[in-house]
C-alpha cells in the first residue's frame, strides 16, 4: 500500500481550534485549510474531546489543539516502535 498523507501542523491544528470556538462548519474549516472535510470532522471527532477518568471516556465538547498534537506524537512514537 503506497498511501502518502500529510500529518495535520501544530498550526493547522490552531487553526482548528480556533474556528471551532468561533463555530465555523467543519466543511468551511476544511475549504480554509485545503484539507478534505472528512480529515477535521475525524480530527474534531477524536483528538481533544475525550476526558480522561475511571471507567469509560467522558464526551468534552470543544477542541484543544494541544492535547491533540500530543496524542499524535504520542501515535507517531508507538507506530516507531512496532516497524523496528
């Protein structure tokens, strides 16, 4: 399988955030950064709008543009791992 993506920037990912607060429509956050609609609905979907606790994740609305650049270095690192 030769699929080549491009991982979303911390500034992409700012972007997003922003927008979002602003209560811009994933399609119009999509158009402004060039990316296809699916890539920042599955982005707002699962990066930043889980809370951490006991027993199954919370729903937390909104979207920390930190928490999930980490998430994806953290992904990054893992997968690292698993080709050596």
């Amino acid at each position: 399988m030769n699929t080549i993506y491009q991982l979303l920037s911390a500034e992409e990912r700012g972007a997003i955030m922003a927008m979002n607060l602003h209560g811009s429509s994933a399609r119009a956050i999509a158009r402004t950064l060039k990316r296809a609609p699916s890539t920042i609905t599955r982005e707002l979907g699962r990066d930043g709008h889980w809370a951490k606790g006991k027993g199954r994740p919370r729903h937390v609305p909104g979207y920390d543009a930190q928490t999930a650049g980490r998430r994806c270095q953290d992904m990054t690192v893992n997968v690292s791992r698993l080709r050596l």
